[in-house]
C-alpha cells in the first residue's frame, strides 16, 4: 500500500463568491469530497466558485469530472465556477479535453475573483 494522499479543502467568502482551495491528488479515492463540498456549498446558496487548484499535485478524469458536475450545478442557478491553475500538467489535461474551452483558467485567485 502506497501512502495516502488526501485531498484538503479550504474555503473562504470574498465579496460574495467562495473560493474553494484545493490541495493534494484529485483522484477516484479523494474527488467525492471535493463533489461533496461543492454539493454543500451549493445546496447553502453559494453559487459563484472559484476553485483554487493552485496546491492540487494530480488530478484525473474523476476529478475532471467532479469539476464538469460542479459547473453544471453552479450554472443551473445562474452562478459561475471560475478555476485557478498555472501548473503545466494540468492546464495539459484541460487542454487535451477540450475543457479549457469550458471553464474559465486564471493564474490568480484576484483575476478569476475580478472575472467572475
């Protein structure tokens, strides 16, 4: 057994939109408590993310998953989930999926605050 790498969730209310800082492996073992928090946070009224994935080291199609579902949730209430990412690897996946086209990708949690 490897070690295990959790997922840490952090939120914070700026202004009236949440940013959600993830960090660790976005993976089929940890991605259902980021759904779950999302899930939460949306049932609370909270309809304008921003996901920070600044700290996130792996993320795959369970996580991108999570993320397609959040936006949907999100969307079907007018809000917006905004992303925040400057690592390579990942902007990669985005960009092999066609979800960059999807979401919104800033470098900075002030510029996907600022866009949203």
């Amino acid at each position: 057994m490897g070690v295990d790498v959790d997922l840490t969730l952090a939120t914070r209310d700026v202004d009236g939109k949440t940013i959600v800082a993830v960090g660790g492996e976005i993976d089929v073992y940890t991605a259902p408590k980021l759904r779950d928090k999302i899930t939460e946070l949306v049932a609370a009224g909270t309809y304008d993310l921003v996901v920070d994935m600044e700290a996130v080291e792996f993320l795959d199609s369970t996580g991108l998953g999570v993320l397609v579902g959040g936006l949907k949730k999100v969307r079907a209430h007018d809000g917006s989930l905004h992303l925040v990412c400057t690592q390579d690897r990942l902007l990669k996946i985005f960009r092999i999926t066609g979800l960059a086209k999807v979401f919104m990708i800033h470098d900075s949690a002030d510029a996907a605050l600022a866009a949203s």
